[in-house]
C-alpha cells in the first residue's frame, strides 16, 4: 500500500459477445497478474462485443491488455462479424482512463506508448482518440469509425486517414484500432414525474452540449414505460468540469416551467468517489476539504 | 487486490507526546510491514499524547500494534507522566474500526482476541469498552477512565472494576488499557452567520443526543473570532444510523427560528467514503446505488 502507486483504468472493447470459449480467452490475460484487477466485463449478442472494466498499474495493466488484443486477433475475423453496434477491429477501442496519481497528461502518454507497441507487436494499424488524438477531426471516436470495418480499407488510404502508428493499411482480418486517454464516463439519468417524453427531450436539449447546455454532458430523453415516468439520460463525459450536482440542479430548475418535478435520479455502473465527494462538498458547502481525508482514497491502490 | 480482503482501523492512544524518540519507537512498529498502513500519527505536548492512525489487514494490524504497545510499556512511565488529556495507561486507549469487508460483530471479536493476548504477552490489565464492552457501564471510556492512573490503582480492586483480561491489579508502570471496537468517529463542523455564541449552543443542545437531538451526535456551539462567526462543532458517533445530511439539515432549520443562515461547513480529519456518499445520494435522489459502483471502493485494499 503506497501512497504513490499509479493507478490506471483501461475499458477495452472487443468485437466478440456470442461465444463464450473466445470471450474467456480475452478475458483471461486479465485475471491472476499481479498489479492488474479485472473490475467487470459485460457481453451483449445482439452487439456481438465485450466490454472490458480492468485497473491497475500502468506497465501491468498495459501487459494485460495487449494480451487480450493478441488474444482477439487470434480469434476474431472482422470478415465474418456480424453486430448492431459500430465497430472496426477485433479490438475495436481501448481507452485509458487515470484513476489515481496519473494525470491526463501522462495517460495521454501511457495511451501513445501503449499504442506504438501493440502497433508493432501485431502489425496493427493505430488511430489515437479522444485526449491522445493527433488532430482535432480524430478526438470523436465516431469519426474514426465511420464506415466501419467493412469501409476502413479504403479509407484509411486517404491522406487524412493515415493511421498514427502501424501499417498504413488494415489488418486483414482484425481491421483497425483506435486507442486513447479520456475521462471516466458517469452515466447519469435524472427521473421526471410525467409521461410527456416531449418534456424530458425538451429538458435533455437544454442541458447538453450539442444543443447549447453544459460543456461535458451528452443527454436524450426517453420514457420509462413501466414506471409511467420520463427520464433525462446523460453520460457526464468530465464530472471534474462538469459537476453532477450542477447538471441535477439545472433539470430541477428547466422541470419547473413545466410544472414537473424531479423524483429521482440514479447511476448506471462505475462511478468515481469524486464525483459523488464533490456532490456532497457542494450540498454541505463543505470548506477546505481534500480527498487525502478519505480514508478509502488514502488506502487504495 | 481482492474484493475479499478484510481491512480495519485503528487509532491507539499512547501517553507520550514530547519526546520525539519515544514516539518514534512506538510509532516505528507501523512502518515496513506487509499489510498495514500507517496513515497519520500526531502528537500533543500540553496533552503529552500521541495518536496513531493505521489501516490494515487484522492479523498484521493486531501485530504492528502490539508491538507498539511493548514499545510504549518499555518507554513510558506513568508514574512520571504529566498532561492535560485524561489517561490512565502508556497505551491509553485501542480502538479498532471496521473499514472494508470487516463486521462490527468481528470488529468486537478481533478486539477482543487482541486483548487477550496483549493482556498475557504484557501482563497488563485491560478493559474491554465500546462495543466490546462486558457491561454498559464500561461502553463510555471515560467512565473506565474516571480517577485516571493515579487512582487506578484503588480503583480496580473494586469487583465492579476488575479488568475483562490480564491481572487484578494495575501495571506498576503502564497502569491500565483501553481495548475496544467502534464505528469511525467524523468530526463534523458547521458554521453560521452570526458571532452570538449563544445560538451555537442553543442549536447544538437541540441536535446533540444527550439533551434530545440525534442518536450518534455529541456537539457544543464554539466562537470562530477571527472570522467573527459561531460553529456547532460536533462529533458523529456512527453516520449509518445518524447521517451527516440529517444533521446538517436539521441545523440549518433550527438556525432559521434566529434569522441566522448556514454559510458553510467542515469535516476534521479522516472520513469514511460512505459518509459523504451517503451525502449525495441524499441530495441527488439517487436510486439503488450500491457502494460497489464506486470505482475506489472496488479497487481498494
């Protein structure tokens, strides 16, 4: 236990979510290493793709996770892939996420040197994203990916398509990769009492980026049919920047010229400690506080 | 890293808190080992007091502090100590707190197995207070602390006093100990815009447990003259059952009946995640959270 440890969390996505035999064989160079821990990994059959939820040291964590993407090439051929989700490569996007004493500035690095690796390793064409992009048209992933795998043979021939690392031409079978430093995500869905899913799609627009709302939040609106309620569905894409509490209080006000209250709100999956610290920071107009005087942050590693 | 791993908490108190090679040998015992974590020590001169604050595994925890122990009955003599905190014994008083993984049904028996064999390893006499108390009378440590070193050698002799291990009379040297289980302690301050003392009191009588407020709350109202503003200064005694929110809210609603305002507050020292998060979840709405979202929690050890 050191209070030094740098710890990274990496959220691989891979394009196998029906056989069990090939997820367990990804999965796997995660489990048993030390410095490594494998948080989670989700499978969906319709997408046909793995999601991965890993922590741990830098080295390790890296070690890990180009073992699972020389796992997956070894056993996916993107020729034979069939999803409803976009995807690219057998190993179709590898964020690098900082979790603790490791800025964004040196998982950016961590993510560049990790991508010249497995870049060589595999003779694997490499697009940086998001914080780690080379250019502002390649931050949005879905820009890269546009076309799909079935497109990137001819598009990444076009100049403005050069991979950053790796040959200048798709992996036969494995396609591309896109690999990059980003925020933790924090998906967050807010509860109206209505069923006017207008309301919650009114709401949604007033809050997110795209349409004039808070810097580092994406949101729509949908109904939650069984509850007979709508519900403003966000992903937070930097809580540091933009502040959970600060996107609940803004639907509390926009809900009011409708007359409609917000009863609830919840959290889907992993979320950081700081976001929820700076929550209740701001609601106890907490002064002078510091994660050091969390005690679990303190002991973490 | 692994999910299971049981981790406490403890904080022992020594009486020595002026000599720094003293402290340093009984501090020593938490340092370099596998397993235990030493995440604060402070000492106080006027109270010649040291506190210790550690984390780590039970059996390497139990170990570190025992050895700390035979260092502060090696070093200290009671018959020679001088300070202004209440004390009774070279290591006063030994907390253990459940962190991670750990029951307090556990947490009572761990103390309680320490005890034991501090008790037979040291010859020294020790009473089993908080949650490990053998009696209710012994639940508040300055009921067992009451006459202090000097006149603990009288008062153990009583049948009511006898300690719960060791023998019947007191260390010539080291006098008695303190050995027990409790919830972490989160000293809790809140700050209003008034600089009359007398409404800090009348708010902290109506909020503490013992003149009818909250359960786990103990407070008094204190003057911040620099700031020309008061506090109700309190301690939480256990923030599952007694929640910082409530608190906080209650105060700001007896604060309301003298026109004064809430305008900030501040927590000293360690405090558990779970606190703060409980915090948020209060004031988000949020529904069905699980501690095991929280990245930190997951990956801690």
């Amino acid at each position: 236990m050191s209070d030094m440890k740098k710890i990274l969390e990496c959220v691989p996505n891979f394009s196998e979510g029906r056989k069990s035999e090939k997820i367990e064989e990804i999965v796997n160079p995660f489990r048993g290493k030390p410095g490594v821990r494998l948080l989670d990994y989700q499978t969906d059959k319709d997408h046909n793709r793995l999601v991965v939820t890993a922590v741990g040291e830098p080295e390790a964590l890296k070690r890990a996770v180009t073992e699972a993407i020389g796992a997956a090439i070894e056993c996916i051929d993107m020729r034979q892939h069939k999803g409803q989700h976009p995807r690219m490569g057998a190993a179709d996007v590898v964020p690098f996420i900082p979790v603790k004493n490791v800025t964004m500035t040196e998982a950016v690095e961590i993510s560049k040197d990790f991508a010249r690796q497995v870049s060589e390793k595999y003779n694997l064409p490499i697009f940086l994203y998001e914080r780690s992009a080379s250019a502002p048209e390649r931050e949005n992933l879905s820009n890269i990916r546009k076309g799909q795998f079935e497109e990137m043979a001819e598009k990444i021939k076009r100049p403005e398509w050069k991979p950053d690392f790796g040959p200048w031409e798709i992996h036969p079978s494995a396609g591309v990769t896109a690999v990059g430093a980003r925020m933790p995500l924090v998906a967050f869905n807010v509860n109206l009492d209505t069923d006017d899913l207008t309301i919650a799609n009114e709401i949604a627009k007033k809050v997110r980026y795209s349409s004039g709302g808070l810097r580092y939040c994406k949101g729509i609106g949908i109904g939650l049919k069984e509850k007979r309620i709508v519900q403003v569905s966000m992903n937070m894409t930097d809580f540091t920047k933009t502040a959970i509490y600060r996107t609940f209080e803004l639907i509390r006000t926009e809900a009011k010229r409708y007359g409609v209250n917000v009863v609830g709100s919840e959290i889907i999956g992993l979320v950081p400690m700081a976001a929820l610290i700076d929550t209740a920071e701001y609601y106890l107009r907490l002064e002078n506080f510091s994660m050091e005087q969390v005690l679990e942050y303190r002991i973490m590693e």
